[in-house]
C-alpha cells in the first residue's frame, strides 16, 4: 500500500481559488454547518448571524431538503432547458407564481440573483422593442444601492467603490437618492418625507426624457447597501403612481428580500406593492443549490413572446436538481413556520438591538423587518456624522465577532454622500428566542471591543 499523495490544492498556504477575493488572510476550512451554527475544522464554532450573505433563510443542513435532492439526483441532475421540461421547474414556478401579488405569474429561473437582475433589465428593455417604443433602455436605480456584479446589474447598483472601475463599460444608469428619511432632520412628517423621495422618481424621469426610460429598479427593504433601509410607507404607492404615469415598468429586487427574510413572504407584501417584474434569489435556494428566478407580468411578457420569445437564457436555467432544492425549500419554510418566526424574533431582535443604543451611542437608525435588520456607526447619532474612515469600523466590527464566534454583515457604504458604516444582522429564520440571545451577548462584546477602539 502506498500513502495517497497530497492534493495540491487544498493544502498549499494560498489556494488557486483564494487570489481572487479581496482579503489575503485564509479564512479557516468549513466542516459542517446546521441550524444557525457553523463549525470550522479547526474546531471552532460560529453563529451564522447574517445566514452567509442573507441566503440560508431556513438554516444549514435541513434533512428533509437534502433527501429531496438525493431524490433527484438519482433521476436526473441536468435537463437543457430548450430539449425538456422538468417536473421540478414547472412545479416550483406554479408555487412560486402563486405566491406573487397580482398577474406575475411568468416565472424565469436562472442560478443567481446578477443574473435573476440581468434578466429583468434585458426584459425590460425588450419589452420597450416588442412595444413599439425603442427609445426606451434606461433603468433608473437608487444611490446607494446593490443589484449585483455583472456588467448590467452593476450598472443599475449605486455604490462607486464597487462600479468606479468599471464606469466606461457599465454605461451607469440615472440614480436618485435612496429614501433615507430617518436621517433627515427636517419639519417634514415621515409620510411627506416618502412622497418627497418618491417624487425624486418623476424629476429624474422629467430630466432623462420619459421617452428614454424603461423601468425603476428598487429594493422594497434595503440590503446590502442600505443595510435593511425601510423607505416610509407613502413611498411605494406614489412610486408606483408615477411609473404608471409616465409608462415605465417597475422592478422590485427581492433577492435580498424576498422569501420570508422579512416576515412576508416578499418585502413588498408589507405594502401590498404590485411591481411589474420581480428577481429573487438566495433564499429561495437557501444555499442548497444555486437558484434564482425572474417573475414577470403576463402584460411585460405577452408581447416579447409575440416577437419570438425572450432574447435571454442561461445554460443551467430551470436545473431540475436546484429547483428540486426550491420546491424543498419552499415547503420547508412553511413546514417550518419561517414568515412568523422571521416576524417575531424580528422584533425581538429590534428591541435588542435598540438596547445596545443606549450602550453604545456609536450605533444609530436601527430600523428593518422581519429579521433583515441593520444599523449605522457613526460618529454623532443626533446628524449621522460618519465616524473617521481609517478608523475602518465596518472592517474591525466583522474582525472581532468573527474573533467571538460570531458573522455579522458590515460595510462601508460609498454614495450615500456621507460615507457611513453599517451592519446588518439577519440569522436564519429558524432561530429561537434563546440563539437571539446568545447571538446579541456576542455582538455586544463586539461592541464592546470596538467601542474601545474608536475612543
Ligand atoms: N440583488 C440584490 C438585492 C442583492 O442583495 C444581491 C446580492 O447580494 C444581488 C442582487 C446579486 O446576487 P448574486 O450575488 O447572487 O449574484
């Protein structure tokens, strides 16, 4: 017997795959992961409290979810799309469709929330062609924001550390400001604070020309970029007002939002918003498997599939071994109870969250819903005074919980014009009453770590 030979891969200092992610340091190797923990082969262990970037929604290793794969494995793993339909796909787009508000009911999977984006803007701008309206191609979008990393979907994100470089390729779409109303210090109420942000829409569509604009790309609640930003709830009724007006299509990007992160089902079901176009993502595969979808009205699509069909599509859309995974998935949220439990631990965490205010007045406009909620660092919590930018408190908060045993999502956000740090926290939505507790005793030693260094 001869002693296997080492994989070159995994076991050098810096493997191939690691040169091209932004930190140099080796993040230790994953073992196994279940509920809302995460061990390491190293022995430690984390609390997943931001579900890896807001995917796991119904917690690591569910067996139900993961027998249902093996189930399709051992039929079929691949099906292309243009040689056959699969039971899987049909099956998760006739549940998904029924949990979509008004006649979206058109669903387009692809594997990833860029590419779920991609497709509604390439939709959006066949949608003008087959219309008769050629004019229209842009999207407007929000500044800041977040919709993806490909050329199309970074060309509607609003965050110029992240579009900056590549500026003459993604030929940057309009932007108004994001509705950041809990940080405006004016006489204006809430409600007329929404109308304001909304009416932004009109003046942007007004200086761009109507003629030229196909669609609004939005997030219901704020993700990565806003970090769970709440817009009042004047907003979306005159946002939809206006695209009505002036004949533009609405796109909401629920890929952060969406399955049950918020409480609803869909961010937008806490307004009873009716988009024209919705991307989801993450949470419909919940990690399992690579999964996202674009839900269109029969209105957008009707007239593309007049021209031919949709000019769009992936190799590995509709994959009959993810949507196997979504159709688990789907019934494991319900089975699970993860929109209550999502709501009230929610709460909980809120009112938590609004505790460690008081012990930390670095931390200002807590705000979210459901468990996608998230807050600023700052340097003043009355005006929302950015803290020093090398004093890198997004970095160092994500350092010292992950030193504590715990993920938390934090960033440093670029084009909101001040420049804040923020973080979000979003555990599974199986998380109990206890974890929340546990979970909130870490980040405040984290905070408490952090509190000395920026004294
Ligand atoms: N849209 C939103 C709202 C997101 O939060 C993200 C990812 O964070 C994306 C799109 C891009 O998704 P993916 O990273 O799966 O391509």
């Amino acid at each position: 017997m001869h002693a296997k030979a080492p994989s070159p891969i995994a076991r050098t200092e810096q493997p191939a795959s690691h040169l091209f992610y932004g930190s140099r340091q080796r993040r230790p190797l994953v073992e196994r992961a279940e509920g809302i923990y995460v061990w390491t082969q190293d022995g430690r262990r984390f609390i997943d409290g931001s579900s890896g970037p807001m995917v796991a929604n119904i917690g690591h290793g569910n067996r139900n979810v993961i027998a249902a794969m093996q189930r399709q494995m051992e039929k079929a793993t691949f099906a292309y799309r243009l040689h056959f339909e699969n039971e899987p796909a049909e099956e998760l787009a006739r549940l998904l469709s029924q949990k979509m508000p008004g006649d979206l009911d058109r669903v387009f999977f692809v594997s990833g929330g860029s590419e779920a984006v991609e497709s509604a803007i390439k939709l959006a701008r066949q949608w003008a062609v087959a219309t008769g309206q050629p004019k229209r191609w842009k999207v407007i979008c929000r500044m800041p924001s977040y919709h993806g990393g490909t050329m199309g979907a970074l060309a509607v994100t609003g965050d110029l550390a992240l579009t900056e470089t590549f500026a003459p390729q993604t030929l940057a779409m309009p932007a108004i400001p994001a509705p950041t109303a809990y940080r405006d210090r004016d006489n204006l109420s809430m409600e007329q604070r929404g109308i304001r942000y909304a009416d932004m829409l009109e003046e942007k569509i007004l200086a761009e020309g109507p003629e030229s604009v196909a669609a609004f790309i939005m997030e219901p609640i704020g993700g990565a970029a806003t970090a769970a930003l709440v817009p009042p709830d004047s907003y979306f009724a005159r946002i939809r007002e206006i695209c009505d007006q002036y004949g533009i299509l609405l796109i909401h990007d629920e890929v952060m939002s969406g399955a049950a992160r918020t409480g609803k089902y869909l961010g937008g079901d806490h307004w009873a918003c009716r988009p024209d176009i919705i991307t989801m993502s993450k949470g419909i595969g919940s990690g399992y498997a690579p999964l996202g979808a674009m839900i269109a009205s029969r209105r957008v699509v009707e007239p593309v599939l007049d021209m031919g069909g949709f000019q769009h599509g992936y190799t590995y859309a509709g994959n009959p071994l993810a949507c196997a995974a979504g159709l688990a998935v789907l019934d494991e949220m319900e089975l699970l109870g993860c929109e209550e439990n999502a709501a009230a631990m929610g709460d909980l965490l809120i009112a938590e969250l609004q505790g460690l205010t008081e012990r930390f007045p670095f931390i200002a406009g807590v705000r979210g819903k459901g468990l996608l909620i998230g807050a600023d660092m700052v340097a003043d919590p009355q005006d929302f005074t950015p803290l020093p930018k090398d004093k890198h408190a997004n970095q160092r908060l994500l350092d010292l919980a992950y030193e504590r045993g715990l993920i938390v999502y934090s960033r440093r956000i670029r084009g909101d014009g001040l420049g804040l740090d923020n973080f979000i926290l979003a555990p599974p939505l199986i998380i109990t009453k206890e974890q929340v507790g546990e979970m909130v005793g870490v980040l405040g030693d984290s905070l408490e770590a952090l509190a000395k260094e920026l004294d």
